[in-house]
C-alpha cells in the first residue's frame, strides 16, 4: 500500500465514519448477526496482466485472495457479490461467466448480486459473507512471550509438489522481469494460491491471533505491532521470506504452551507451523517495499 | 446494460452458481440474518465524469444510488464496504477521504472495510448492507389488476424547489451534449438524487412490490413483466417520462383498493403517488434504449 493510499484511510478513520478498520485499512472484523465481511479490488494491471494466464488463473487467484481473509477470520464464505468491468472488445464474455460460475461453486458460495458495467480494462470487485465458526480472529490479542510463526506446506511430506513459503518472491520478480509476455510459473502460489480450509479452520481454534499474510511477513509484523502495542523478536534466520508477498498463508500468534499442539495439528494436514518470532516489548518498524503499484 | 452484460449475466446463472438473482442481473433479495446485501459499481467514465461536479456531488450520488437499492428493499443501511480505486496524480486525496466520511455520517453508515488501489481513474465499488425492517420488498409478487405507480415531488406542494418525475432525461441529455466541460444542473436528481427514507418505509409497507427505478420506468416494466409473467397496460399519457433513467424514485404496484391509502400517505410527505399503469395479461416489451456505456 502506498503512502497516499494510507493518507486516504488515516484522513477517513479521523472522519469518524468507520468501524473495525486498523489504521492501514485492514479489517479487524465485523460481525453482522453471525457474518464476516470483506471486500477487495482485483484489477487488470493493478493486480494482475493478462498476459499473465488463463481466465481460469485470473479468476481463481480473484477469489482464492478473498476467501483467504474470511477463512483467516475464522469464517466458511457463504456469499458474494461481484462487481465487474468488462473491457470493450472483450471477446470472451460467456466464457469467463462460466468460469466464474464453476469458481464459486467449486468454494461452495452462492453469487448473490453484483454490478456488471462497461469499462477499459477488466476489473473485479469482490464482496464476500463468511458465516462465523465460534470465536472471530482479528490482529488483535497478542501478549508478550506468544510466539509467532506461519504455516508452509510441509515439503519432506508433500515430496515438493507444492512450493514452501517464500518462493513467491522469485515468481513476482520473474513476472516483473519478463513483463508483459512471459507466464508465471503455474506451480507457485503467487499464480494459484492454495487453500486449505480444513486445516485453518481448526488451526484457528489453536491461535490467538490470526491474519493471511499478503503483503510479505514484514509489512504484517508491522501492522501487528502498531495494533499491539509491542515489538517482535526474530528468532528464524533473515531472509527473503520476511518480505515475500502474496503467499495468502497464515500467520498466526500463539500462546508457547500451545506450539507444539499446533505443530502437531499442522502436519495432521500435511503442513509446518514455523515459528519465526516472539512478542517482546517495544515497536516492530515498516519496510518500505511494495509490490502493488 | 447492454447485450454483452446481459449475456455475462446469463451464462452465470446457467453455471448454477447464483442466487437470488433475475435474469438481468437485478437483485430480487437476499436475506444474510436480517440483513440485504447490495453491490454497485460508480466508475469515472461510465457513470459520471468528473468536469460534471465537484467531489461532493460525486461522492453523495454515489452513496444515493447504493441507498435507494437498501432502501427499496425495505431495509435501513447500516454498514459499507468501500472499494476505491485513486488514479495517479490525483491531488484531493485526503478531502475525497473526508467529503466520502461526512456523507457516510450524514446517512449513519459505518464503513467496515474494502479497499483501496492505485489506479488510472476514480472508480468506487460500494456494497451496503442494511438491517431489514419487516418483510423484504422484491420485485416478484405483481396480481392481475394491481396498479403500478411512482413517487414524484409534489410540485404544488414543494413550491417547485425539487424536480418532478422525468426531469431527468433533460439533464441527462444536456450533459451528454456539452460532454467533459459542462456542469450538470445542481437542481436535477441526476446530480444530486435527494432520499427520503422516512417516506419510503412508510410506503413500502403498503406495496406489493417495489424497486428503485434506476434505468428509467420502459425498462422496469421489462424486467417486471419477465419476472411476474405479466404484461402491462399504460394509462397515463405517453411521453419522455417513460424513459427517464436515474431518477432513483420508488416505482410500486399496489392492490387496487389500497390506492387512496398510498396517495395520502404521500401526500403526507408531499409527495404524490401517481398511477401509470395496470398489470394485465400478456407480456411487455422491452426498450432498446439505455444511457450506460
């Protein structure tokens, strides 16, 4: 998120018209009558080319980002509402309907409403209502002495069919590189998010506090302390991982008495939980990387 | 909307994975424990352009068309999601924040989230969710003989300080005309559409059915005929008023014997009901006009 995008949320926030949102525009969660609700923009050439991959591609990772944030605030998606801009010329328009439509129903959400217009590029506007499952997690709660650490598909268990964390970095520098004409590597996250319902669902039962981490674990452990009011010491070695984004993993704090419970639940599922941090007293400081615009 | 959408919006209803939905992509209600869920998009150059008004115009027509959706669902608004997209070199960052807050304030709505990107224009993607008051109002339910009307201003009543019904075609095509440089006329409900929630809850309990008329009356009565299997005999004279578009008055059907009731209830509000037509066998047919891209 860039300056004037904070400036934007900071100088709404003051205006006394919100609720639930932290001061970087991340939800912390609302609950309407036993629903979470999250919204996002996915737009061409904002937050994805094209060129890039299929219809299929572009429309799972559309609302694999969303589902991600209402499975990560401990919710099942239930409904969404779908607002798209159709390019002009745009040849593809009943197909990318029934990809759409096999989308959701393959994640179980109905398509409730939407707005569908005209415009230059092709671009998503997703809403999305998760029913809540028990006790609702958001950034907050953390207390000195929690451990943090997220989750990665265990490779030893998975025989390195799916990428551990922190690959996604190479695939984004990749696509940046060969820009408009080149693919990105089908086998990352950061072209086909996996999730695991299932397993976060119970994993969420574990946690304390919970989020997906989009914006690279560094941006995250920012906004965490800023929420919290404490510091993080790393306690992993350094490394791109800090700062890879887009792996729509979980991060999650943890009381210590409950590491291994949760060690042990993640590779129930095939999965790691790797702890890379604790919470200690002070004020963890932002990077200044960016990959969005 | 034009063919292609309507196409888009067919194809994904034939996926299988909608809900609620009519066959033009108009929302027939949806009920998430107690509340309606509504989505739009307002996008630079499709729905409005900028040289016509200031931010504060731009904000509150945007928020107007999204209420007068709860609104005619007969809920009242509680809670929105903002999606906003700010293009590069835009300078009114922190005053688009603010004017975007007072309006929220001035209409009790939070905003619990969405998002906001870098873009090339200034697009908004709104979803309101308003608490239901009492039975949801769709567009389904129209019997033989019930009589069809909109609200209009009581111009005698009003002193002619607001625009009466299809006044808007007007100023729609004076803005068309003089394109990018020109102002629209403040006065109109094209650029300012004034709510009157009180009147409209009041009325919504008397109707049958209800809806926004947003695309102008020949389009709605369309859509109804689909809906209801009706068709619909005009009784008042014919003229632009038909085709009007973005009027954001209520048009309702009614049982014929609770005509007079709705007219004074109106007139309590100094308003009118005014009849225009009454449901028949048969079916209508539809307009091939259409002011959005």
């Amino acid at each position: 998120m860039q300056d004037r995008e904070k400036a934007f949320i900071r100088a709404l926030i003051q205006s006394g018209a919100t609720e639930g949102i932290g001061d970087d525009g991340v939800l912390i969660a609302r609950d309407c009558a036993g629903y979470v609700v999250a919204s996002d923009a996915f737009f061409e050439d904002v937050h994805f080319k094209r060129a890039w991959g299929s219809l299929e591609a572009i429309v799972e990772k559309c609302f694999a980002v969303n589902l991600s944030d209402i499975y990560a605030m401990n919710a099942i998606p239930s409904f969404c509402l779908l607002t798209l801009a159709l390019p002009n010329g745009f040849k593809e328009v009943g197909r990318l309907a029934n990809v759409i439509g096999k989308c959701a129903l393959k994640h179980r959400i109905k398509i409730i409403g939407g707005d569908t217009i005209a415009g230059e590029k092709l671009h998503f506007s997703l809403t999305i209502l998760g029913k809540r499952q028990g006790r609702i997690l958001t950034r907050k709660g953390i207390k000195k002495g929690d451990i943090l650490g997220y989750i990665s598909p265990n490779s030893v268990l998975t025989h390195c069919k799916t990428q551990a964390f922190g690959g996604n970095i190479k695939a984004l520098k990749t696509a940046l590189r060969f820009h408009k004409n080149s693919k990105i590597q089908s086998n990352t996250r950061f072209a086909k998010p996996i999730l695991y319902p299932k397993m976060l669902l119970r994993l969420n039962g574990i946690a304390r506090v919970g989020m997906d981490i989009s914006d690279g674990i560094f941006m995250e452990l920012s906004r965490l302390s800023r929420l919290n009011h404490l510091g993080f010491k790393i306690t992993k070695y350094k490394g791109e991982w800090l700062y890879s984004p887009e792996e729509y993993q979980m991060l999650y704090a943890i009381p210590k008495m409950r590491l291994k419970k949760m060690k042990n639940l993640a590779k129930q599922y095939r999965h790691a939980f790797i702890p890379f941090a604790q919470a200690v007293c002070g004020r963890f400081m932002e990077s200044k990387r960016n990959w969005h615009a």
